[in-house]
C-alpha cells in the first residue's frame, strides 16, 4: 500500500528515535488491520479515496506521533527541529571553543585557568536559553491558536509526500531548520560588535578582529538576510523553483565576494593587550589567522562557487523551459 507507506513516513520524522521502529510496526499492524475489516466488509479490495479516508482518521502525521511522545515543554511537532538546532549550535560552539583555547594550551598556559575562563563564558547557556524559549514561545502559539487542530482539519493523505523524493519542490521541514539557523547567526552576527566574546570566548580579552571584519560587516548581513529570504519562499511558495533558483544565486554571489574580500584581508585577529604571557596569545592570534584563512580558502569559497554555479545551471533549465512551454511550470 503506497498511500499507508508514505503515511507512515511522515510520521516517522516526527518519532523519538529509540522507539521508532517499535511505534511504525504497532502503528503499520493497527491501520492494515483496520483496512482489512473495511475491506472485509466491502467485500472488495480498497480503493485509493478508502485508504484516504482511514488514513485521514487517524488524523495528521505530526498528531499521530504527538500522542506516542510525553508531555513537553516542546511539543513533537516541534521538537525534531529544535533538537536539530541545539545540536548544531553544541557542535558549532565545540569546534569554536576548541580553535580559542587550542593555542594558550598548547603553549603552556594553565589548564586550570582556561577551565575558570569557560565557567564565566554566559554564551552557551545564553545562545541554547534564547533558543528554547523562542521554541517554547512558538509551542504555546501553536496551542493557543489551535494551529496543529487547523493543520489536521486539512490534512489530505494524498498529498503525502511520496516515498522517491522527486525533484521538483523542495521539502518543507529542512527549509524551517535552516529559517532558524540562519535567523539565529543573524541575531549572533548583530550582537558580536557589542559582545566580543560571542566570536572569541575569553581570547577576547587579549585578541581583536581586524578593520577587514568593518567592511565585510554589512555584506555578511545581506548575505544572511538573502539567505533567509529563500528559506520562507521555500516554505510559502515551495514550487517556485526559479525565485529560488535566483535568491540562492544571489546568495552564493554574494558570498564568494565577501569570502573572497576576507581572503585578501589577512590577518584576521591581532593581540590587543601586552600582558606577561602575551607571546602565547601572539601564537594563539597566528593559529586563528591560519585556521580563517584555510577555511576562507578550502571550505567558503568553493563552497559558494559550487553552489553558485549549481543555482545558474538551474537558472538556465528553467529558463529554456519556459521558453519551450511558454511560461514557467511552477507557477501553476
């Protein structure tokens, strides 16, 4: 049953990963059986609108597997994507903290005044509080205005996605997470000029970005912003391939400029304070320069020159089928 499978698949996404197959058998064994006696009942196999109409009892993906998770602070519609931010921000805040301490360590400095340093960071704490909250507020909308009853009222089991992803439009769910990344290293892009420490933990208090970090400021922000735009007509028009075929060509554009300016700029970070120790923190300012600098190189902009030339390529598929057909297919 094509239908039950692609049921079953949304609702997957949304199960605790421990129990989940344990839930799709129980859940699978449930609707067959229940298939079964109406089809017993027919006396006839079921058509596909019966299937439906079963399926559409059980009610939506995201409540069906709302009701196999206990109560939370974040509900199970929502948690996928908020256990999926926390754990690329913990990773992201790793590798970043990892690069800071990485030189005063190395050069001798105290293991246990690094331990001291990282206890008076609020960052990480900050960063994961706002995140929850903002998860927390968006779960009590989502109750107050009965939107997951509303999303269930309409809910079609045809239009299910279908269990080979096609290559037409693009799934929804990735498109939110990456909505919440990219709004979050806005809030972190705009906060770091008036909190340091956010971009170097505790080597801010003896390293200090460069004026090429002034220019590339603004840029980075329309980067992001563009960035962000593409996410919401991903999820409000996800058939518009060609508006998002030019946002991320824009995106891409702009970000091998901007990578490739910063490219130019070394170094990145310079020591500010002459301490006592200061020529470790001038061995910890070189580690970063190479760090920056091999990420600018090897990892930004190919990156973006890749997917830049990707999102021309499809520009132009688009584009000679709209010539071919008249108009573009995706606007019906």
């Amino acid at each position: 049953m094509e239908l039950l499978d692609r049921y079953l698949q949304a609702v997957e996404i949304y199960l605790p990963k421990a129990q989940r197959q344990d839930i799709l058998r129980e859940l699978s064994a449930n609707i067959v059986a229940q298939m079964d006696d109406k089809a017993a009942d027919l006396g006839r196999p079921m058509t596909e609108e019966e299937q439906a109409a079963v399926l559409k009892q059980h009610g939506h993906p995201m409540l069906v597997a709302g009701r196999y998770r206990p109560r939370q602070l974040i509900g199970a519609a929502l948690f996928p994507l908020y256990w999926l931010v926390l754990k690329t921000l913990f990773w992201s805040m790793a590798v970043l903290y990892l690069v800071v301490f990485f030189g005063p360590l190395a050069n001798g400095a105290p293991v246990a005044q690094l331990f001291d340093l990282i206890l008076k960071i609020p960052g990480p704490i900050f960063i994961f509080g706002v995140v929850t909250l903002v998860f927390a507020a968006l779960e009590v909308c989502v109750a107050r205005f009965q939107l997951l009853e509303r999303l269930n009222s309409r809910f079609d089991p045809h239009l299910l996605p279908p269990i080979a992803r096609p290559s037409g439009a693009i799934p929804r769910v990735p498109s939110v997470f990456g909505l919440v990344v990219w709004t979050s290293f806005t809030l972190w892009w705009l906060t770091i000029r008036h909190y340091p420490y956010l971009l170097l933990g505790p080597a801010a208090t003896y390293l200090q970005l460069t004026e090429v970090w002034q220019v590339a400021y603004v840029p980075v922000l329309v980067l992001v912003l563009a960035a962000m735009a593409r996410q919401w007509l991903i999820m409000v028009r996800p058939l518009w391939l060609w508006a998002q075929s030019l946002l991320g060509l824009m995106t891409c554009g702009i970000g091998l400029v901007v990578s490739w300016h910063l490219l130019q700029g070394y170094p990145y970070v310079v020591t500010w304070r002459k301490t006592e120790d200061w020529r470790s923190f001038e061995n910890s300012a070189e580690i970063a320069n190479a760090i920056i600098f091999c990420w600018l190189a090897f990892i930004s902009c190919p990156c973006f020159g890749i997917a830049g030339a990707v999102h021309a390529l499809r520009c132009l598929l688009l584009f000679f089928k709209w010539v071919r057909r008249g108009r573009p297919k995706t606007l019906s």
